[in-house]
C-alpha cells in the first residue's frame, strides 16, 4: 500500500536530491557537456561567486518587501472587513478574489499595467506627471524600480490567499472576548494587540512561512515580467532564476545549475529550521 | 474575476463548530451591533473599503477591459471601455492555441489529483493502521520529503523524464527500462506528481481521527483493507479528501515552473506554459496576451465559486495538520 507513494517520492525527491548533489560539484565545458568532478569545494565558489550572490541579494530583498507587506496588508484587510458593515460581503470578494490568479495570469495582468508606451499606468497622465520612470524608462526597465515592481506584483497575487486564511481564523476569535475587554474599556487598538494577534498567532506564523518559502522560490514573476534583468545588473534575477531562467549567465552548465539548485535547497532548509524553532516557542499562545 | 466569496462559516481555528459562526449574532434585532462603526467612522471605513478595492480591482479592470477591445481602439485608449469585441479572444482561443492548452491541463490536473487521492489514501492507511518493520525510518523519509522543495529536484527530474530510467534489475511487464513519454508528453506533466508526502500525512492524520474501534470491528467483519477505505473510511473522511483534491488540483493547474522547462512543441502547453509562449511571442500586442488571460482565469474561477467551502479547508489544512 505504501508502495505506489514511495516509488514516487523515492524516483522524483530523494534520488533526483541525491543526485543533484553529486551533479552539483562537477564542471562541464562550454557546450554543457563532457562533465567531471570538480571537488565539492565547487559549491563555495558558486555560493561567493558574485553571480550568486546577486541573486542572493534580490532574492531577500524581494522577501524583505513581500512578507511583511503581504502580512500587514492581508491583516489589515481581513480586520477592516471583519466588521458588521453593511455589504462586507462585496468587499470580501475583492479582496479574496486574487486566488483565482496564477503566477502567469498574475504576472500578465502586472507587465500589461506597467508596460511603459500602451500598458494601462501609462495612460493615466497625472500618475505619470508624478512618476515619470513609469513611462521612461519604465518600472519594470529601470533598475531601481524593477524588483520592487515584481515584489507589488508578487504582493498582489498573494493577497487572496493570506486574506482568506486571516478571516477564516479571524471567525474563530469569540466576540464574547471583545464585548467583555470593550465593557472594561479597552479600545479597539488595545483589543487587536491584546486579544486578537494572539489569537490568530499560529495562522500568522503559517502565513509568514509560506510567504517566506513562496519569496524564496520566485520564478514565474520574474520570467514574465523581466527576464531577470534589466540588464546590465540583473538586479530582478532570484536564486531560483538564477538556477533555470533561459536568461541566466549559467543557463547551458548543467553542473552549476544543479549546484545551484542544492544551494537553494539548503538555504530554504536553513529557514525552515529557523521557522521551526520559531514555531516551537510560539505555539504556546495559541 | 470577482467572484470568489470567503465562505461566511469559516472553519480555522474552530473547524467544528462553523455552522454556529454562520448565523447571525444573537442581538441581530438590533439596528446595529455593539461594535459596528457608526457616524463619520462608518463612512470613513466604507470609504478606506472603496478605495481599496479599486486599488485591487485596478489590475483586474483593465485586463478585462483590454481583453474586450478591438486592437485598433485599444491602441487610442486602452482603459476606457467605449468597444467591445469577442475578436480578440477568439484569436486568443485559435491562433493563440488557448483551447488546446486548456484542454491540456484539465487532462494533466485531472490526472494528477485523481492518483494523488488514492495514494494518500493507501499511504496515509498504511502509516495509520499498518505494523511493518522500518515503518519509523520510513515514516521520517516521508516526512523529510516535505522539506525538499521542487526547485531543487526539477533538474534531475528533466533528466529523468527525458531520458526515461533504466533499471539495473528487470521487471516482468515492464523490462529495465521505463520510458515515462519524453519531454513534451502528459506522462512527463503528470508522473513526477503522482504522490506527495502532504496528501500521505493529510489522509493519515483524517484516518487516525475515526473512532478507534472501527477497524476493529470491520476486522471481525472480515473486511480487508481496501474494502475498509473503500466502504468504510473513504465515506468518513468525504470533507477532508475534498479539501485535499481541490488544494491538489489547484496546485497542478497552477505549476509553471516544470511545465515551462520541459513543453518545448506549441501543441503540449498546458495553460500556464502556454500563457508563456503566448507573452514571449506577442510582445507587441498587449491586448492579445490579456485575452488569453482571461480565458486563462476563468474555468479556476468558476472551480473556486462551486468549492468554496472545501478551499478554506484546504487552505487550512496546512496550518493545522501540515
């Protein structure tokens, strides 16, 4: 019975892993092929060459913006339309409703709204008079502003879900709780800290690691809406790209994607065990 | 594209008790309960919600109005709705190879989530119910298969599919070798999906929740294993396999990276693959790609609309049981 998932686990996570450890120290020629082992002391140079370190670089910058945007954002929405408000139902909709987009549709709808001559913010002149780079060169072409736009993109089509996960927890937070801290008079900020985020603590904790991990494995964003540049200075190339972007400098090394690939596997580890001991002290508010 | 609802009982924290949630609260007579905003703050709020949502809509509203407008129009004025044609779309759905491709993931996600639900079921059995030696180690290699994520296996596994695998042993049937369809085939877009560790634990916790004397009594029933999934778990744990299929599904529609690397032929898209192709070869017209976004969106939209309820569950089901 536990055949069938083993066989699969086994031939597409544990032997595909392994092997990619072992692929990952070998350096290969320019045609990507006649590979031999290059020692694994290949991993250090990958992991400091400047390349890696690049997308090392924009990667936790795009996780430095993302996660607590996408965090305060998706709380902040969930508590606003918390509320017996007439109507809330409408807004709940609105605010779910980037669910339903994948990276690809997400990303489409972003590079057709920043494009810089037809795309829909250049056609709305007082933005424009407020940010010309949006039309020149552009905010995805210009090399300050083209990973913050991928973050707000990426910001955006995660918004649906983290607002869904907080209101859904938010629905189990007793109103007794509040009307009886409100008769003591508490205020509604006093009441958020005090009674709330404790509350929703393991749903936020979920929401920061998944956001974290989603940061981490940025790839469609960047594939549509830059090609990981502009260039020179690839300052949107993730790790992820880095490792299986077409446009990659290491695009037809088979030995360093591979590198690569492990490279970002232990870092993720890395954070997952950070998260875990995180994890572990926090629960108890839960 | 506005039409996913957050289900009013909300399952979270408190799955139990949703159905309590969902009815109005006990001072409902009231014109107002005690801590809904009244006065300036009520129009303030209801304009911060206004605001907001026009911000998050803005992407949505001027795909949708593109998608709608014929190209020489679209160059004028792209956002403001003064034409309308299904042109555009149509060319998005023949010559840009739309239908094909949402053909092609339906098959793939269908496939994927079908087999995903009976090897949890089987594996999550296995781990709940069965006493075999090394059932610890092979408990705990299950487990660390959470940790590895796809981005580190997706090279070694386009090699694989590619080449197929050879066995160092052979099997009746099957030979030394398995050739897994090559690179463009459904096989490579399904195979390396057909079980995960998530859907494994999922089932396992799901089963490990029945009444404890249930196996016992199908037991002296004698009723085997699989006529014990088959007739007596699979109806009891019906709300966690939906959850399960419908967060499956999702995540298989939704891949881009695995597809993108190994479709290389037009024809072997899925629809996330294909928006890819469709962007990188019509850079020059906007409107086109918007097209195949909204058709691309749609059949996910109306599959979130009908499983509402199960989303949350699935969604949450990370957080608790994960």
């Amino acid at each position: 019975m536990l055949a069938p998932s083993a066989f699969i686990l086994g031939l597409f996570i544990v032997y595909p892993l392994g092997r990619a450890v072992w692929l990952g120290q070998q350096r290969c020629n320019a045609f990507g092929d006649q590979c031999r082992s290059n020692g694994f002391d290949q991993y250090l140079d990958i992991f400091t060459s400047n390349e890696f370190q690049s997308a090392l670089r924009a990667t936790i910058i795009l996780t430095v913006i993302t996660v607590p945007l996408g965090l305060f954002l998706g709380v902040g929405l969930a508590v606003l339309a918390d509320k017996h408000l007439r109507g809330v139902g409408f807004f709940r909709t609105a605010f779910s409703s980037t669910i339903a987009t994948s990276v690809a549709v997400a990303s489409l709808m972003w590079l057709f709204l920043l494009q810089p001559s037809v795309g829909a913010l250049a056609n709305i002149d007082w933005i424009n008079s407020l940010f010309p780079v949006i039309k020149d060169p552009g905010l995805l072409q210009d090399p300050d502003t083209a990973l913050p736009s991928v973050a707000m993109s990426s910001v955006w089509a995660g918004l649906g879900f983290t607002f869904i996960l907080v209101t859904a927890s938010l629905q189990g937070v007793p109103r007794e709780l509040h009307e009886a801290a409100a008769v003591d008079g508490a205020t509604g900020t006093m009441r958020f800290w005090k009674i709330t985020v404790p509350l929703l603590a393991p749903t936020l904790i979920f929401v920061v690691i998944v956001l974290t991990t989603r940061a981490f494995q940025t790839f469609g964003e960047v594939d549509l809406l830059t090609n990981g540049g502009p260039r020179p200075g690839n300052s949107t190339t993730t790790i992820t790209y880095f490792v299986y972007g077409e446009a990659s400098v290491i695009a037809s090394d088979p030995g360093l994607q591979a590198g690569g690939a492990v490279l970002l596997f232990v870092i993720l580890l890395f954070l997952s065990g950070l998260q875990l001991r995180g994890l572990g002290r926090r629960t108890d508010l839960g | 594209m506005t039409d996913v609802r957050v289900p009013a009982p909300a399952p979270g924290t408190a799955a139990s008790d949703g159905d309590e949630a969902s009815k109005p609260p006990a001072w409902g007579h009231r014109t107002h309960a005690w801590d809904e905003p009244h006065g300036w703050r009520r129009f303030g709020r209801y304009a911060l919600l206004v605001v907001i949502t026009v911000a998050v809509l803005f992407p949505v509203y001027t795909t949708v109005v593109s998608a709608f407008k014929p190209s020489d129009k679209f160059l004028v004025n792209p956002l403001v709705p003064d034409s309308f044609t299904l042109d555009v779309i149509r060319e998005a759905w023949t010559s840009g190879n739309l239908g094909r491709y949402l053909f092609n993931s339906t098959v793939v996600a269908i496939a994927i989530t079908t087999a995903q639900v009976v090897t949890s079921l089987l594996s999550g059995y296995a781990f709940a119910y069965l006493r075999f030696p090394g059932r610890k180690i092979v408990f705990y290699a299950f487990l660390a298969t959470l940790l590895v994520p796809l981005e580190a296996t997706v090279f070694v596994n386009f090699q694989t599919i590619e080449s197929g695998l050879t066995l160092p042993f052979s099997l009746p049937l099957i030979g030394d070798h398995i050739p897994f369809g090559g690179l463009n085939s459904f096989q490579a877009l399904i195979v390396p999906f057909l079980a995960t560790a998530f859907g494994t634990f999922l089932m396992r916790q799901a089963l490990l929740d029945l009444p404890s004397d249930l196996r016992e009594a199908a037991r002296l029933d004698g009723i085997g294993h699989l006529g014990f999934i088959r007739h007596v778990a699979v109806p009891l744990v019906r709300p966690t396999l939906a959850a399960l299929a419908l967060f499956t599904f999702l995540s298989a529609w939704n891949q881009y990276l695995w597809p993108s690397l190994i479709i290389n032929e037009a024809d072997a898209n899925t629809v996330q693959s294909g928006l890819r192709v469709l962007s990188k070869s019509n850079l020059d017209q906007p409107n086109l790609v918007m097209a195949g976004t909204v058709i691309a969106a749609i059949p996910i939209l109306i599959v979130l609309i009908i499983f509402q309820k199960q989303l949350v569950r699935g969604l949450t089901a990370g957080a608790v049981k994960g």
